[in-house]
C-alpha cells in the first residue's frame, strides 16, 4: 500500500484473488460429504471472513476514525439479536390460519 489511507490497484487485485480463493473453498467444501453441522459452519466462518474483507478493504471501513466502527457494530448485534428474537414468531406466523 502506498498510504495508510489510499489502496493501490495491486491491492485490490490481490483482495480481489484472496476473495475467488475463499470463494473457490467453499465451493469444494461443498462437494465433500460432510456432516450438515460441520459443512453449515465451516460455510458461516468463511461468509463471515468474506464480508470481513469486503466492509474492511473494498468499503474502506479499515481507514475510518474508530469511532465509526464503535458506533456502527453495537448497533449491527442489537438489530441482529432483535431479528433472532423475532423469527420463531415469524416461522410461528406461517402455519396459522388467518381468522376472517
């Protein structure tokens, strides 16, 4: 990199070349025949890594003042814990008939 605030077009390349690597073991994890829990996980923690990347380099998140982060990541668990609150009710709404 040439600054701490500016990435050079090697950069993204190579960002770009480390994501097609996740990408392409995942897709081989997908073709061995693991047990569903291992294979679900294993798929979560690369997902996640990628969107690590993805926020972190190509959004440019990395180079931002830390308070951005500290503002926006207590905010991101509080409205996926409230959606993981909310989706048994949801799954809970599918199999009940609606009153007329």
């Amino acid at each position: 990199m040439s600054s701490n605030r500016e990435l050079t077009m090697s950069s993204y390349v190579g960002i770009g070349v480390g994501l097609m690597l996740i990408v392409g073991v995942e897709v081989i994890l997908t073709y061995q025949h693991m047990p569903p829990r291992t294979l679900l996980f294993a798929l979560l923690c690369l997902a996640c890594l990628e969107a690590y990347v993805g926020v972190m380099y190509l959004m440019h998140v990395k180079y931002e003042r830390p308070i951005l982060f500290w503002t926006v990541f207590p905010a991101t668990l509080f409205v996926l814990g409230f959606l993981c609150y909310l989706f048994p009710d949801a799954f809970r709404m599918l199999n009940m008939r609606l009153m007329k």
